[in-house]
C-alpha cells in the first residue's frame, strides 16, 4: 500500500514539475519575443518565413483533405439521423456549428501536434545531441532567441490561418455530400448558413487557435531541451511531446468549451 502511495506521489511531483518547466519555458519564450520587438535587428525574419512554410504551407493540404472528409462524414450521418423527423434542412446547422467552433480548429491543432510537436524536439534535440546547442551559448548566441521564437511565433501566426482553412474545406464537404444525399443544393446550404448560423462559431472556433499554438510550440521545444546524448532519448522525447501536445490541446479545448458556456457564447 506504501509503495502504491509513494508512487502515486511521485507521479503528482512529475507533473507538477513538469507543468512548472513550461510554464518556465513560457516565460522564456516571452521574454525573448518582447526583446525581439524592442531590438528588431536581433529579430530572424528569415528563419520565421522558412518556420511558416514548414508548419504553415506543408500543412495546408492533409488539413485540408481532413476537414473535406469530416464535413462529409458529418453531413452523411446528420442526414441519416435528421431525414427521419424530416429536418434534413438543419444539417446545414449541423455542419456548421460543428466544424466552426470545434471540430475545424480542434482536429486542425491534433494534426499540426503530431507534424510540428515531433519536429521541433527532433531538431532540437539533434542539435542538443550533437552539443550544438552548446557551441552557441559559447559563441554568445542565445539559443532561446534563435531557436524558439521563431519556431513557436511561426506556429501562432499560421495555426489560425489552417484552421480557417480547415473550416472551408469542412463546409465545402459538407455542403457537396448535403447536396448529394439529401438534394440540398449550394444555393439553399448559403443562405441556410448565413441566415442560421452566427458568425459567433467561427469567432469562438479561432480565437482557441493561438492559444493551441502557444501549447503546441512550447511543449516540443521543451522536449527538444529535454534530449540527452542519445538516440533513445531523441526518440522518446519526440514521442512524449506529442503525446504531451495532443493531450495539452484536447484539456485546452475542453477548458474553453466551459469557458464559452459560462460567458453564454
């Protein structure tokens, strides 16, 4: 029973220091992006173009392609449900709210955890592991500076950008599969959805995406931190900043979801 105690205890220490460290990592990554803004020659404008490409641009098209096929899915089984107390028009309500405030920008933020999360600890963890990282601080080169600002910046200035897209797709999908199944043509889907669906889903649904970001960005650099000399260690780390991400980004949600409930959005 002790045993089981102690190590129940010594779980509760682990990730109360954990969540310190990113906390820590936060407030790192704070301060070097408020001395970026006040000493801009410092700032690597070039490494934050290369960053938005890579977890930006090379995203768009499986955040794409997700988001068609869960508007699909959605507007298949809404009509399945729906035909049978003949409200197939409210699957356009349907799609909708589900893709505008959750589903679009909550699945956008899973995929760009698996992509983003698992990059930035493998890169940083491969300089650590070749003492790079080292070489810099010896050189005089703030590695939170060069590393981690434009890493994490580039993720909260194009998370949004994908989950906007990811609700395009995601109408589009849905439309196309509510056209086919239950005749409801685009015309009818666009005036459905301007006339019944407020433009609240869609403010609630992106204003989730850079705090998602910030998430995403700060766990896999602390993972990347986290490496030692070790091929096992890169792999592990990379693993559990996914892990890590992921669950980070759905307990997020799920506190904004209660958060939006008590504000009555």
């Amino acid at each position: 029973m002790s045993d089981r105690l102690e190590g129940i205890g010594r779980a509760v220490a682990g990730i109360a220091l954990y969540f310190v460290e990113l906390v820590g990592f936060l407030g790192l990554f704070l301060a070097r992006l408020m001395r970026a803004f006040l000493r801009p020659r410092d700032f690597r404008l070039t490494s934050l173009v290369h960053h938005c490409q890579d977890v930006g641009w090379a995203a768009v098209p499986i955040v794409a392609l997700m988001a068609f096929l869960i508007g699909i899915v959605l507007a298949f089984q809404g009509a399945v449900s729906l035909r049978q107390f003949g409200a197939e028009i409210f699957v356009v309500d349907l799609i909708a709210v589900s893709i505008l405030r959750e589903l679009g920008i909550l699945l956008t933020a899973i995929i760009v955890a698996g992509r983003t999360a698992s990059a930035f600890t493998a890169a940083i963890g491969s300089m650590k592991m070749r003492e790079e990282i080292d070489a810099m601080s010896t050189l005089g080169i703030d590695p939170a500076q060069v590393l981690f600002v434009p890493r994490i910046l580039a993720l909260i200035l194009m998370l949004p950008i994908l989950g906007l897209i990811a609700n395009v797709a995601g109408l589009f999908g849905g439309a196309l599969m509510a056209w086919v199944e239950l005749g409801i043509s685009p015309a009818m889907f666009m005036v459905r959805l301007v006339e019944g669906v407020s433009v609240d889903h869609a403010i609630v649904g992106l204003v989730k995406a850079p705090v998602f970001a910030l998430i995403i960005g700060i766990i896999g650099c602390h993972a990347g931190m986290q490496v030692k000399s070790n091929a096992e260690s890169l792999g592990r780390m990379t693993s559990s900043a996914v892990v890590a991400a992921i669950f980070a980004v759905i307990v997020a949600d799920a506190m904004f979801s209660v958060f939006f409930a008590q504000v009555g959005l």
